[in-house]
C-alpha cells in the first residue's frame, strides 16, 4: 500500500475540514489516519517451545523481485524500480502482507493490528482504494474510499495529495453516510443516516454551501 508522503497529512487535514459540513470528518479522520499497508523483515528466532519462529516471509520470483512479502514489521517500499526506506511509511504495528507486481512494485496489501484492519490496492504511484475498520473502546468506524488517480508518470515522491472521490462509511457517532466528492476532494452530493437516525440527502456548492437537500428542514436540525 502506498501511504506515505508526509505532506499527505496537510492534505488530510485540509480536507477534513472541508468534509466537515458533510458529517464525515471524524469517520474519515478515524479510518484513514491508521489505514496503512506495509511489511518487514527480521532474524528468525526460537520460541520458548524450541519451534523456529520467523518475524517475516518473503517471496521473490527467479529474477530475484519480491512478489509477497507477510511480517510484523515495516519494510522499505518499492515503487518505480526505487526501494524508499522504511522509516518513511505510515501506519500501526502489526501484521502486514504486502503484495507486488511482476515488476517487483507495491501494488496493495492487508494489516491487521490491535486498532483495527484494513485492505489497499493502487495506483501506479499511489492509493486506490481502501477498505478499512478502526475501533477504540465503545467507538468504531468502517470506511470504503476511492481516491482520484494521479499522473502514473509522477514519481511516488512528487505525487501531490490526492483526494477522495468516494466514500462509504459507517461511525458509531456519525451514522452511515455516502459522499461523492470533486475532483479537488470538495463533498458535493451526501447521503447520510445520522447517530440519531434521521436520514438526510444533501447537494453542495463548490464552497460547501448546501444548495439541496431532503428532506428541506430535517427534525431537529436547521438546513
């Protein structure tokens, strides 16, 4: 998974506040902040019962590229023939299978970690999708997101934020909401069932001005 540009969070946070009249900025704050794919690799070591352990698996193919790669730890990414460090990417610990194409690029992956789990697939130089849940004590979120693709020619480190153009969730405080965005992140047209249960459907201007919505004055709330 490709998460790890750090003016990626400028970008979050821009559009979070944006996302804010929409109803979605806590549910997408919660999910995207910890949907990170990655993997690692460390010495095999011997458990208490004299099994052999191993912290990472990993698979490369005969001329020697990874293709998979399962561990508890964070490996370096590689995109474009170029291997960044690992301290650059994002995300909890865990577990981590990243999976790569036959050029021995990151394409995707899954983690699972105490907080929660979540699914990638990408771009050439960046996220696609995501699908992911997030959980802390009586609160929880799940959320499917596609992203506005980049230029595939950019390198992964001049690739600006890209913004979500669709998203899918569900939050314990907010409800269940669906919310297709512009080409600059803007939420433009919003279904939602709130944590009260009062359904509302809304359109949006540019500035995020509702423009639409139904039902006009929902029980209460003002428009």
């Amino acid at each position: 998974m490709i998460h790890w540009l750090p003016s990626e969070e400028k970008g979050k946070r821009e559009m979070e506040r944006r996302d804010r009249r929409a109803a979605i900025g806590t549910a997408a704050a919660l999910l995207v902040s910890g949907v990170t794919v990655m993997a690692g690799s460390g010495p095999a070591r011997a458990e208490t019962s004299g099994e052999q352990a191993r912290e990472s698996f990993r698979v490369v193919d005969r001329r020697g590229r990874q293709r998979f790669v399962a561990s508890s730890g964070k490996p370096p990414i590689i995109i474009g023939g170029k291997t960044y460090p690992a301290d650059q990417r994002q995300g909890p610990e865990g577990t981590y299978l990243i999976f790569n194409d036959g050029d021995g690029n990151e394409k995707g992956g899954i983690t699972a970690s105490s907080v929660g789990a979540g699914l990638s697939l990408d771009y050439t130089n960046a996220q696609a999708i995501t699908l992911a849940a997030r959980w802390e004590g009586v609160h929880g979120a799940a959320l499917l997101e596609m992203k506005h693709m980049p230029d595939p020619a950019l390198p992964i480190d001049q690739v600006p934020p890209m913004p979500p153009r669709v998203q899918l969730g569900y939050s314990t405080p907010e409800g269940a909401f669906l919310v297709l965005s512009d080409s600059q992140g803007r939420p433009r047209i919003v279904l939602e069932i709130d944590g009260d249960d009062k359904p509302v459907i809304k359109v949006l201007d540019s500035e995020g001005k509702v423009v639409g919505q139904l039902p006009e004055t929902p029980a209460g709330r003002g428009s």
